[in-house]
C-alpha cells in the first residue's frame, strides 16, 4: 500500500509497507547496502558516504533529471543495526529549497521468515507554482516506481537465495 500526502503549507509524506517472505536479518542485510538503497529513487545517482555509514554520516549525492544533474548532499540521521536507516537529501543552496526530504527504511519482524518493510519519505514541496494534485500525483508515481524497485530488488535476492542453497545442497 502506498500512501503520498501534501498538507496545505507543502509537508510531504509518502508512505509505503509491503511483506516479503525473507527473514529479518536477511533484509537488513541487503538494505545496509547504503549506496545501492540510497539508489533505488532513480533520481538519486552516485550516493557517497563520507566514512562509514553510521548516524552523522555525511552524504553527497547527485540527482538527474534527464541530462540534468544537480549535486545535493545530506546526513545519515539514524543508523540502527538490524532496524534501519535515514538520510536527509538537500539541496546545496540550502534546507528550504529543491524538495528537501528525508527518506527512511525501518524493518518489522513478523516471523522467522517474514519481514514488513516500510519506506518513507518526507518533506517539503518548494515548487509553489505547481498546484498540490499535480504535485501528489507526480510523487505518487515517483514514490511508486521507488518502492516496486525496492520489493524487485528484494524479491530477486530470494530467488538468488534459494537458487544458491539448492546448488549448495546439489553438489
């Protein structure tokens, strides 16, 4: 289920949770990956932590727009081992322009072979000009592309999984 919502003074939240047949740790074990993850909004190229990831990170990375490309950069403002994570991605002008948002993963157990992952995103729209409906509905297909890449991502790791345990037990 995915949820987009814009307040009338321009707060943004895009919500999503969906299961996955994949243990909890396994989960966290591909989402730590915090360059591949911090890539699945496809706007989002070349994500560089400065260290290692861990809360106060600092992040650069770059957004494309077609053959456009704007450096932003950012935190890492949670890092809980086996949890999740977020990170703030602003503009290099400043917090209150360019959509600054904050995109976050948190993983909730529901069994020794079930996860739900929830993925949200908030911020703050600073495109005036663009009335709100159009805006949700542009968010809402941006966020939506983001979360199938998410699942797709996932699920292909559980078919790597499985294909792997029965080459491992084959041979």
């Amino acid at each position: 289920m995915i949820a987009v919502r814009i307040s009338p003074a321009g707060a943004v939240t895009c919500r999503a949770a969906f299961e996955l047949p994949l243990a909890p740790i396994s989960v966290w074990g591909q989402i730590r990956d915090f360059s591949c993850y911090a890539r699945q909004d496809f706007f989002h190229d070349d994500p560089q932590v400065e260290g290692i990831p861990r809360r106060g990170a600092a992040i650069t990375l770059t957004h494309r727009y077609a053959a456009l490309r704007f450096r932003r950069v950012g935190r890492i403002l949670v890092w809980r081992e086996g949890v999740g994570y977020s990170f703030s991605d602003l503009s290099r002008r400043g917090p209150r322009v360019g959509f600054p948002h904050v995109f976050s993963y948190r993983i909730e157990p529901l069994g020794p072979d079930a996860t739900r992952l929830h993925v949200v995103v908030r911020g703050r729209w600073t495109a005036r000009w663009i009335p709100h409906l159009f805006a949700r509905l542009w968010l809402w297909w941006v966020f939506g592309h983001v979360v199938r890449s998410i699942r797709n991502e996932l699920l292909l790791y559980r078919v790597w999984r499985k294909r792997h345990k029965f080459a491992s037990s084959a041979g």
